[in-house]
C-alpha cells in the first residue's frame, strides 16, 4: 500500500472510530453531518469517505479531517478553570440580594463592573434553587416584548402572542408563587422592559433581581431623577468591586491545588476574576510547554499576561 494510501485509509479508520464513539454518547450532537459542516465539505462526501466510495480525491479530505480530529482531541483535553462556580466575596453579596427579594417579593439591583462575578452570582443562586428561579440574560437590543417573550417561554407557555397577551399569561402563571426572576445585563434593556419586570413584580407578587454595569442605575433613575416609579421601588442594592486577596486564594488553590503563595503573584497582576481566568489559563498552557525549561511564575504569569487583552 502506498504512504498516500495508507495515510488516507488511517484517517478514514480515525474518523469511523470517531463517529462510533459518537453515536454511544446520547449527549452528543456529532454526526457524520456535522463533521461535514465543520469541515466545509458536503454530508454526501463524508459519507462516500467513510464508506471508501469518494470518486474525487481522497487526500484532501482525509487532511481535513486529520486537522479536525486534532481540535476534538484538543477541545476534549481542555478543562475549565473553575468548573464550579465559587463562593467568591461577590458571588455571596448577590445571593444575599437574592435571597432577601426572593423570600420578601421585592425589586434588588446588583451592579458591578465587568467582571465581578454578576453573573456567577445568578446562576449559582439559581443552581441552588431549582426550579425556583426564572434567569434572564439580555442580548443587546432586547426590546420589553422579546423579554416578555423569553419569561412567557421560562413559564412553560410557546414566548408568542401579543405583550399584553404575554404579560397576561405570565402574571396568572407566577401569582403568588414565590418565585424569583434574575435579570442579568439588565443595563442593555430599555427603559419599556424595565417598567416590564416592575409591573411583574407588582402583579405576581415575585421577587426580581436586575444586575448589570454600574449605568444601570442611571437607567433605573433616569438622567434627570425622571423615573421615580422605577427607581423607588428598589428595595436592596449591592455594588461588587474587584475580588480580594482572598477571593483570588480561593481562585488560584482551587485550580491549581497546592500552589500555596501563587494566588499572590496573580492578586497583584489582574483586577479581577475575568482577568485572572483568562490570564491563568494561558498561565498553565505556557508551563506545560515550557516544562523543560527554567521558568519563574513571575516570568510565566507575565508571559500569560502579554497575550492576553486585559
């Protein structure tokens, strides 16, 4: 067999093996389509590669789909940083709000810069009451009735029909239920869809929590003092700042366990834990590949530090 050959009816090997292990996992989405997408190439063609029936060339493909391989070997090695949310100094004040707005049924605002742990915040209260909580993260242009839409969806109910329809339906469901809705990036909603998640509160009797860059105070308040019948109703608020020294030891000896002083260096070179997790990350890709050679954690933590955008 020639080297061209054989190279091709490895790769051919590689991906039939690949696809197999595929189809067991019932998580999975892969399928001999989707690698065709990813790859550029049509369901037809992959399916003629696998079967060993392509009629054009053979090479070109199985290069492709070698480099493919290589990313799912590589996506699959890669490990998050912190794989559960911890209970950093931020991630603690924003579920006192919660807690408070959701046993009392009021309005809590929770406003930091990017990268405090707002949104860490949210999902681990709502990790810690299933079911309990309705979590909403605004895209950029919601208007009040896509957020009408994306609540009437969390209620069980198909997030169409008019706003008032909505409003309706969602006010009957959640009355008196003593749920909570978190409303994260709630500084991209208009001034509509924050009256929206008021008058919720006002009907339903619910708890909501809206987080989101410091403006939106200014939205809540307006730039004149103009909406006093938003800004009145908040009942808690919490700003979070950059995490402390603490929070980062609790960071940095959870990924890296038994890094003792280590927690030190990162503290004094990233604000926050955004940074810190994009800059650790490069941090231990650039200690494997530079295992054989001497390297300080200073020298390394400012290597991660230039190729990262913080």
């Amino acid at each position: 067999m020639k080297k061209q050959d054989k190279y091709i009816s490895l790769q051919r090997e590689a991906l039939n093996e690949y696809l197999e292990q595929a189809s067991k996992d019932p998580d999975s989405r892969i399928s001999a389509n989707a690698v065709g997408r990813n790859i550029g190439v049509s369901p037809t063609v992959i399916s003629q590669f696998v079967n060993n029936k392509y009629p054009g060339k053979n090479l070109p493909i199985a290069q492709k789909i070698e480099a493919f391989l290589i990313r799912e070997k590589d996506r699959k090695n890669h490990k998050e940083i912190f794989p559960e949310i911890l209970l950093t100094k931020n991630v603690k004040r924003y579920v006192t709000v919660a807690k408070i707005c959701h046993a009392e049924g009021e309005i809590g605002v929770v406003t930091g810069e990017a990268g405090v742990s707002k949104t860490c915040g949210a999902k681990y209260y709502e990790q810690q009451n299933p079911g309990s909580v309705i979590l909403i993260e605004v895209a950029v242009g919601m208007t009040s009735k896509v957020l009408a839409s994306e609540i009437h969806k969390k209620c069980g109910f198909d997030g169409a029909g008019t706003l008032y329809q909505m409003f309706l339906d969602i006010i009957e469901k959640l009355k008196n239920t003593n749920r909570l809705i978190a409303i994260d990036e709630a500084e991209n909603l208009p001034t509509s869809g924050l009256e929206l998640a008021r008058r919720i509160n006002d009907m339903a009797h619910v708890g909501v929590v809206l987080s989101g860059l410091p403006r939106l105070l200014t939205n809540l308040r307006g730039l004149k003092g103009e909406f006093k019948q938003l800004s009145s109703r908040i009942a808690i608020k919490a700003e979070l700042k950059d995490q402390t020294e603490e929070d980062f030891r609790l960071l940095i000896q959870t990924a890296i366990p038994g890094s003792n002083g280590l927690y030190l260096k990162f503290y004094d070179r990233t604000q926050n834990a955004r940074e810190l997790s994009k800059v650790l990350k490069r941090y231990k890709q650039l200690a494997q590949l530079n295992a054989d050679i001497e390297k300080s954690d200073e020298d390394l933590i400012d290597e991660a530090i230039n190729i990262v955008l913080i």
